[in-house]
C-alpha cells in the first residue's frame, strides 16, 4: 500500500571544488534533518563541487574523488531506512545517483528510477527536465523529481513555479524541484538555491534562499499529516520575462511584476558580491560613492551583501573622492547617501593629486582634454584599488552594461575594479529600480537623497563646472538619451536586428522625441561605439552573468581591432 512519502531538500554549503569539504556539509545537513523522520533526502546534483567545474571534469582524478566521496557517504548512512537521492560530476554535466543500504545506484539514459514506500520515483537532471514530460508520462510514476544546477538569472525562478505546477496538473503526479547554489561561485554565473513541491497539481511550494537549508514536503500516496517543517506560501504570479516584441524600454519587464523583477535583480547583485567575499576570505570593500546612478546602486549592493554575511556595514569604505567637475549638489548626496547607509567614509579630495601629475608630464591643466579628463579617473581607481590592499578588501565598480557597450569609461580608471556588481544592468534599468530598492526595509531612509540622485543631470564629472557652478559635462546631451541607446543596445545584443529593423523601431518609438535624422545618426554612433570599445570589455572586471542580456566575455564578442567598416556585413 502506497504511503505518503516525506521528502526533505537539503542543500547545503558550498565550497567551489572542494569535495571533502562539501561532502561534510551534506552529510551535516541531512543530519540537521534527521529529526524531520524524511523518507527521500535529495541533495542538489552538484553537490560536491558547485556549479562552475571548469577543467576539472576532464580529469579522472578528480572525478574518481567524487565517486569515492559519494560512496563514502552511502556508506555513512548504511544503517537508515530512508534514501538520498544526489548527483555526481561528469564531462557533460552531471549525472544522478540514488543511495540506500550503502548502495549507489546510477541513472540510465537520463532518468533514474526508484521506490519509496511503495511509490514509484522518476528523477530527471537538468533544466530541461520538464520538457520530458511525454517520457516520463509513459513510465509508471508517483511521484517525478526535477534535479537542477543551472545558473540564476533574474524573473526565471517565477517560471520555474509555474512549470512544476503545470507539469504536475499535466501529469497528475507530484513534482519535486531541488536546485544546488549555496555559496557558490561569483563568476561568470552565480548559483541560488531553491526547492519546490507540487502534489497532485496542487498550489506550489516554493523556498529560494542564500542559506544553506532543507525544507519538507509530503508527497505522492495519501496524506496524512502536514508537512514536518512549516511551508512559506508565495503568492501565486505568473511568470514574468523581457518582453518577445521589443518594447521602447525593452529591458524593463511589463506590468505589475516590474517591482519583483528589479528586487530580484538586486538580490542577485548582492549574491554574487557575498559569495565573492565569502569564498575569498574577505570581509570588507571599498566603494567609490560619486553621487550618482551607478555608484549609488553599487553601495547599495554592498550593503546587501553584507547583510547576507551578517556582517556590519561599517565594513564598507565609501571613497568620495572630489575632483574639479565636482558640483556641490553631488559632493552633499554623496555624504548624505553614505551617512544614511551606515558605510565608513573617507573624502579624499583628488585636484592637487591630478596638478601634480600634470606638472610631471608636462600637460597644461587649462587644457581640458582627454588627458585632463583620463588623469583623474585613473586617480580614482588607484586610490580605491589601493585603500582595498589597505583594508585587506576588494574594490567594487559601479560601471553597468550601457556603459560597457558604448565604451563611456576610462581605460584603466572607472573600467577597472576587483569586481563588478552592476554590468550586466543598462542604465534604464537603474533608474527603475533605485526607487523600489528604497522602497524596502534596508534602505528606507535614503529615500530622498536617491530621489535627488535619480533627478542629476547623469555626468562622469571630469570637466570644471559652468559659470552658475552646476553640472556642464552632461553624458546624455554628449551621446544620447539613455533610453534610446539602451533600446539600441537591445535591438543589436539581445534581438540581432538589422540597422534598418532597429530605426524603424526606434521611429515608431521615439518619433514625438526625435527627429528621424537624430536617430539615424545616434544609432550609427551606438554602433561605432560599441565596435571600438571591444578591447575594454576583453579585459573588463569578473562579474555574475545575472540577466539574460549581458556582456560578459564569450557571450558577445568582435576582434579588439575590427574597423566599424564591417558594420555593413553585419547589419
């Protein structure tokens, strides 16, 4: 007779390739949870090593390792009755095992098949798994569970909800969903835990943490009790994804999911700055605080991160480093911000530090030009790199993805940072989330300063201020407005649209705006922009792929040295 079976997700730490290290903090977590009287523990699949193998699935060694751990843990737990289901590393990803009696058992030809108390299991690997259903609907299953250890990216955990519960009504079955990520890697994906359960087609349950943690659920058979550890409810939504048809701020999602997305983005962002920190070793970071969009969401990131690592946000340096385009109005929203915040700060006025160089080199400092410019943007860098060797911290940039596409930094200045917390977000997208990032319990105070951050003129602030001393050195009068050229951005990166498809976009678009010819010609700078600029996104900081349109090395990429006369070809 079938009975309810009790299924208990462990996820446990990790410690990128560390395999003893691992294997003890699963067996420490299953342990944790033995009290749950669980019939089916199911570690994440990668639960060894962590997501990002690199080369190390191509050595026996290492493999070998694994498979001994694995049995080492099998062994352990000769003695009990229930079953572990986990995983181990191979060449091509990952392949399942189930454990019981000190037996290993492995999958066959992508599925693994196995009974607790009388129900017939099914467990599949990878993200794709769901897309298995007509398999899977063709072999007796109770109950069909899900094994993953793809990357996060931001708005996909939604669809991951809606799946299981598609799947289990579809099917009629229960569904269980367990993805690996606790601690793991920072670069180039990050990885988040979660857990979901789906009996019978019912409403799902759904955990996604930054904790190490095992989560219960009763599936398959008859229920009879309650789930043995309390169950978090989500609300039900539905998924939410960039929008198919290009949108006029395609990178900002449509409706009333706009607010989860962007706190979903931000969770992120200081994800993959605790996990750095965490597996460096390293408790604290130095940020340069302008007064600005970027460098405003970059303090704000670092104290999230911090707040996963229970740690105080005194741990932050802020650098507010003044130069001679500085105006008052961003100089006062830089304390203020960095007061509000709670971060250390350090003023560390850059002008005579920038005469002195000039002096050295022999440049005339009336003469505002490149080097007058370059000079302090690479001062603030080493400054901030080097508090961060002071402090024994790492620098965090604040550069983001428009940005890196138009090549509107200094090389060697602002383009450098020992991680980059913001890349893969266009500036649009910043200034949507900044005011429902101040809308949460972490950052309620900063409410006004952000509001007058969002409403400056966008500058880099390198040139000396006009005659009523405000802001001369505009970004978005120098280029363009930066909702077109992240529409751009988009049309060309994410959708691979033809010039011609691109400005028909953006006239119908952006026609009560700009004129034709404006955008005729803003596109064809974008263009050549982006070309010129490969060689600084070759050799740009790490940083966590986190939305599904980024920048990141390898995803999309033109020889340092190509002319902008191929944009024919490609276009």
């Amino acid at each position: 007779m079938k009975r309810t079976v009790k299924v208990c997700a462990c996820i446990n730490d990790i410690s990128p390739l560390n395999i003893s290290r691992n294997a003890e903090t699963a067996i420490a977590e299953i342990k944790n949870h033995k009290e749950s009287n669980a019939d089916l523990y199911i570690l994440p699949p990668l639960f060894l090593t962590g997501g990002e193998l690199g080369d190390s699935c191509t050595r026996k060694s290492f493999l070998s390792a694994c498979k001994s751990e694995l049995e080492t843990i099998a062994s352990y737990f000769s003695k009990e009755k229930f079953g572990i289901l986990a995983g181990l590393p191979n060449e091509g990803g990952f392949v399942l095992a189930f454990l019981q009696n000190g037996r290993v058992r492995y999958e066959h030809n992508g599925l693994l098949s196995f009974e607790i108390q009388s129900n017939k299991c099914t467990a599949a690997g990878g993200e794709k798994g769901f897309s298995r259903s007509a398999e899977i609907a063709s072999t007796p299953t109770d109950i069909f569970i899900l094994c993953d250890y793809s990357p996060a990216i931001a708005g996909v955990d939604r669809i991951i909800e809606n799946d299981i519960l598609a799947f289990s009504k579809a099917l009629g079955i229960s569904c269980c969903f367990v993805r690996g990520g606790r601690g793991d890697t920072s670069y180039p994906d990050i990885y988040r835990a979660a857990a979901g359960f789906c009996r019978d087609g019912n409403e799902v349950k759904f955990y996604k943490g930054n904790e190490a943690f095992g989560v219960c659920s009763s599936l398959g058979g008859v229920l009879s009790e309650q789930p043995t550890t309390p169950v978090i409810d989500l609300p039900n939504t539905k998924p939410f994804t960039l929008p198919i048809e290009i949108q006029k701020r395609p990178f900002i999602p449509l409706g009333e999911r706009e607010d989860l997305y962007c706190l979903d983005v931000f969770d992120l962002q200081c994800l993959s700055l605790a996990n750095r920190l965490k597996n460096l070793k390293i408790d604290k970071v130095v940020v340069g605080v302008s007064g600005g969009l970027d460098s405003c969401l970059a303090l704000m990131v670092s104290a999230g991160a911090m707040q996963k690592l229970g740690l105080p946000n005194e741990n932050i340096t802020a650098l507010i480093m003044p130069g001679f385009g500085t105006s008052e109005r961003t100089l006062a929203n830089s304390r203020t911000l960095c007061a509000e915040v709670g971060a250390t700060v350090q003023e560390i006025d850059i002008q005579a530090s920038a005469k002195d160089i000039f002096s050295v080199i022999g440049h005339d400092e009336t003469l505002h030009d490149v080097v007058f410019e370059n000079t302090q943007a690479r001062l603030r860098t080493t400054i901030a790199l080097t508090v961060a060797n002071q402090l024994n911290g790492i620098m965090v940039g604040t550069g983001d993805l428009s940005e890196s596409a138009l090549g509107f930094s200094t090389y060697g200045g602002d383009h450098l940072a020992s991680y980059n917390v913001n890349v893969c977000i266009p500036k649009s997208l910043i200034r949507v989330m900044l005011p429902i990032i101040t809308s949460s319990e972490l950052f309620t105070s900063t409410g006004l300063v952000v509001q007058d951050i969002l409403e400056t003129p966008i500058s880099p602030e390198l040139l000396p201020l006009d005659e009523n001393m405000e802001i001369a050195q505009k970004t978005e009068d120098i280029l363009a407005p930066y909702e077109l050229l992240d529409f751009f951005l988009y049309c060309f990166i994410a959708a691979k649209l033809s010039r011609s498809r691109t400005l028909e976009l953006a006239m119908r678009y952006f026609a009560n705006e700009h004129s034709a010819e404006y955008l005729s010609q803003k596109l064809d700078m974008f263009l050549k922009r982006f070309l010129a600029s490969q060689f600084k996104r070759n050799c740009a900081p790490e940083a966590a792929r986190i939305t599904s349109v980024h920048l990141s090395q390898g995803s999309v990429s033109f020889p340092s040295d190509v002319s902008d006369e191929i944009l024919p070809f490609l276009l």
